[in-house]
C-alpha cells in the first residue's frame, strides 16, 4: 500500500487566530493513520501557530510557502532556507504557479532554490505544470519536463531522491476546471519517466502530488488514479471540515 501525502497550501490566508481554530477543530476529528502524511504550508507569521498545535503529531508536517535563495542578506521580506529551517520547517514549497506566473520566477530560480533548501536540510516539493494555450499548442509535456529538469538542476540523484514533486496544471488551479484522473496519471507517468533517468528505480519511491481545484467531490477520484501519490490542495484545504474530508478520502 502506497502511503499517500495530502498538503494543504493556505496562501495568503488563516492568520494566527483563524489557524488555531482550525487546527483544534482538523485535530479533533483527524486521528493518526499509519498510510497517510499531512502537510501544512501556512503563511510565515502563522507558522509558529500551527507548529504548536500539531506537536506530538508525527504524521502532520510543516513547510514554508517560499524561499530566498540566498543564506542571508539584505532581502527585505524575504525568509532563507536556513532560518525556515532553524523556525521548525521541514519542508518548502519551490516553483508554485503564483511565484512562476504572478511574481515572475524563473526556472533557474527554482533550481536555486531547490539547492538552498538541500543545504539547509529542508525538502523541497518542486511543483511544475503547464498554461492552458501551452496545453491547446500540445506543449504541456514539454513544458512539464523543462521546470522539472532546471529545477533539478543543481542537484544530485542523493538529494532529487529525498524530494517531492506536485504537477498542478495551471489552468486547473483556482478555476473550477479540474483535470481528470486520467490527465493527472499521464502526466505523473511523464514525471517519473523523467526522474527515473536521474535516481533509477528509487523513483518508486518518490510522491507525485497533483494540484489544482482539488475538493472534497474530486479528491477520491484523483488520489486513486494511477501514478498519484497524493494531492496539493489550496482553497478546499482552509476549511477544516472539508479539509478533514479529503485527507481521508
């Protein structure tokens, strides 16, 4: 039985107190499943929130929504890998479609980043996916396999082995268009096509997430497709009860 990892992506929402809600009420009615894993990337200054709420919860781990690449400097806003790190953080997420799409992050960006975190002891969830235009001109593959491999870039089959990866289709994400679980296998095939040349048949072993307008109707179906090994949720994850719907779907 694969073990499946649901990671819920709160954006720019849920500030401290709305986070201590929800984590007593998500808590309160999600008991520790030995074939599941729960992770939360909170805003920054919700962090601390969440990390207290969730201690003595092994299964449930914590992440940052973004880094710098640098280990410090003057980087006004910015948060380092290492200090994410040294706060608590397990994880980062690196190459969402919004820093990509809304705040102009490239492709060497994200292998920067993805370095940064190696280094820090974080794991970074490299998350790829194509526009929808790229999808009608038949360029989602393509697409898909440049952010992976730039991301991957600086990195050696050791450290890619450790990772996750999420394919969230961009125009799926926020839309109400979902792809179907036949569209997120495919693409998951394509994905572990491509990281099996750099880390061999470790690749097995690797979480393919998919995201995009993930909700507690779709999730099943998604997460039961071939090739998926779990789902990065946005909107659906910041209600607790809806949350708690599709974490054990």
């Amino acid at each position: 039985m694969k073990r499946l990892v649901f990671a819920a992506n709160w954006k720019m929402n849920h500030g401290p107190t709305d986070a201590e809600a929800f984590m007593r009420s998500f808590l309160a009615h999600y008991p520790r499943r030995p074939d599941r894993t729960v992770l939360f990337f909170p805003p920054a200054l919700t962090f601390a929130t969440v990390q207290s709420a969730a201690r003595g919860r092994s299964d449930i781990v914590l992440g940052v929504q973004n880094i710098h690449w640098e280990p410090k400097g003057a980087f006004t806003g910015e948060i380092s890998a290492p200090i994410a790190r040294d706060a608590g953080a397990r994880m980062v997420l690196v190459g969402h479609s919004e820093r990509r799409h809304l705040f102009g992050e490239t492709d060497e960006q994200t292998g920067a980043k993805c370095a940064a975190a190696v280094r820090a002891g974080l794991t970074p969830v490299l998350c790829v996916g194509e526009k929808l235009e790229e999808r009608e001109r038949g360029q989602a593959e393509s697409v898909v396999l440049r952010q992976l491999r730039a991301g991957l870039a600086n990195l050696e089959a050791q450290h890619v082995s450790t990772m996750l990866f999420a394919y969230e289709p961009v125009w799926a994400i926020g839309t109400g268009r979902t792809a179907t679980p036949e569209d997120a296998s495919a693409m998951h095939a394509v994905i572990r096509s491509a990281l099996r040349e750099t880390v061999g048949e470790r690749v097995t072993s690797l979480p393919i997430l998919y995201g995009g307008s993930v909700n507690r109707g779709n999730a099943q179906a998604i997460v039961g497709a071939r090739d998926v090994d779990g789902l990065l949720v946005g909107g659906a994850s910041l209600d607790a009860e809806g949350w708690t719907a599709i974490v054990t779907a």
